[in-house]
C-alpha cells in the first residue's frame, strides 16, 4: 500500500540555522508533492507544492527538492526562527487530482 | 475573502448516534476533499466532491457520506458513531482539478462517548 515516512521525532534547531526535514515514500509515483504547515488545533496551510519533473523550487526562505528517483523529499527553511515552530506535513497526490494523500508530520521546535 | 468555514467548531455525540458536519469552500473553489486527522497523525482521506459527485473515496466504511450542493458547500455524515471515530475533520477546498495547494478550514472537533 502507498505509505509515506516523515521523521516522527521532533526536529530541535538554534535560530539562525536551517531546518531540513526529509519526507520518503513508497508505492507510489506522484505526480505532485506539497508541504503544509499545521499548527496546534488548527488547520493545515499550504506552503509549496513541487511537480514529478521539477527538482527544486524555492520561496522566500523555504525550498523543496523532489528525487522521483530515490522517493525522497527535502524540506529546507533557512534563517529559521521561533514563529517557524509548527508541524509539517508532506503530501502526494498522483495526476488527476482526485486523492492527496499526507504523511503523519515532523514537529519543528526553533529555539530562541 | 473568507477561507474554508466549517461547523460546528466541537461536537460531543454518543456512541450510536448520526452526526452530519459542514463545510464552506473558499470563495471561487468548486472542489471539496474530506479528512480525518486523529491526534498526532496526518491528515486521512475520506472522499472528494466535485460537480456535486464523488470523485473518489479512501478507506473509509460506508458509515462515512458526503454531499455537496449547487453553490459548493458539502457535508459529511457519519452513522452509528464509534468511539474511534473521535478526530478532527477537516474540510479542504480549491479549483478543480488544478493541482494547487488546498485551503484547509480549522475543523470541528468530534468527541464521541
């Protein structure tokens, strides 16, 4: 079955630093990968989503890279701060658009 | 402009009972997914509506029904409720089957005792 593997341990970085979280899945060939930011009690948002034959793609501090070849993503936030403590949740969705799937999400704790 | 508006906020329900959920898509979203996100897991699959049809559905029983009207908004039904069936659900909207970031609302809160 489609299964989707994000560091269940908490990430803890100083500020300043660059937050990487990775995102692996299997049994699957999407077309598209998104990440989400979710925080406490509220609902995801949308922060980038990355197409099968797009590498990389960046926005402000952020950037994603996507290798359909080893079923990886890399999630970057550079400069990293306090406000960027959140979880982030990887997402596939194959073409069509009808079923995105979400990994479980890796808690981010930036520390002042 | 407002975002996806979902109600109630939290529901208390017992075991047995029906429990119905609704959802405003954002405004210009024609396209409506369902999820249900237990604590500390990801975001699951229930279904999507587009043109008032199920587009798809994941695995979830048929205890799970979906509707969405002319104007976009959609509910959820959930039958003879368990006790596992405590979440937060989550309704997502955006245009069609462009491939873009859903907007999330922030869900209502069921609790079943």
């Amino acid at each position: 079955s489609q299964k989707i593997e994000q560091n269940s341990e908490a990430l803890n970085i100083q500020e300043g630093k660059t937050a990487t979280l990775t995102c692996n899945y299997t049994n699957y060939s999407p077309a598209y990968l998104q990440w989400y930011r979710q925080d406490p009690g509220r609902g995801p948002v949308f922060l980038l989503l990355i197409r099968e034959n797009e590498k990389e793609k960046r926005k402000e501090r952020l950037k994603v890279t996507f290798d359909t070849t080893l079923k990886q993503s890399l999630f970057h936030i550079t400069a990293s701060q306090p406000a960027d403590s959140a979880t982030y949740l990887c997402a596939l969705e194959g073409t069509g658009g009808f079923k995105t799937i979400f990994g479980a999400g890796t808690r981010l704790f930036v520390k002042a | 402009d407002a975002g996806v508006t979902q109600s109630p906020t939290h529901l208390i329900k017992t075991r047995g009972q029906q429990v119905t959920l609704r959802c405003s898509p954002k405004s210009g979203h024609d396209t409506v997914s369902w999820y249900q996100q237990a604590l500390g897991q990801g975001p699951q699959f229930i279904f999507q509506y587009y043109e008032e049809e199920e587009r798809q559905r994941g695995n979830f029983p048929d205890r799970f029904s979906g509707h969405q009207f002319p104007n976009y908004s959609s509910e959820l039904n959930v039958n003879a409720l368990l006790l596992g069936d405590s979440a937060l659900y989550l309704c997502a909207s955006r245009v069609g089957s462009l491939n873009y970031g859903y907007t999330f609302g922030s869900g209502t809160r069921l609790t079943v005792v």
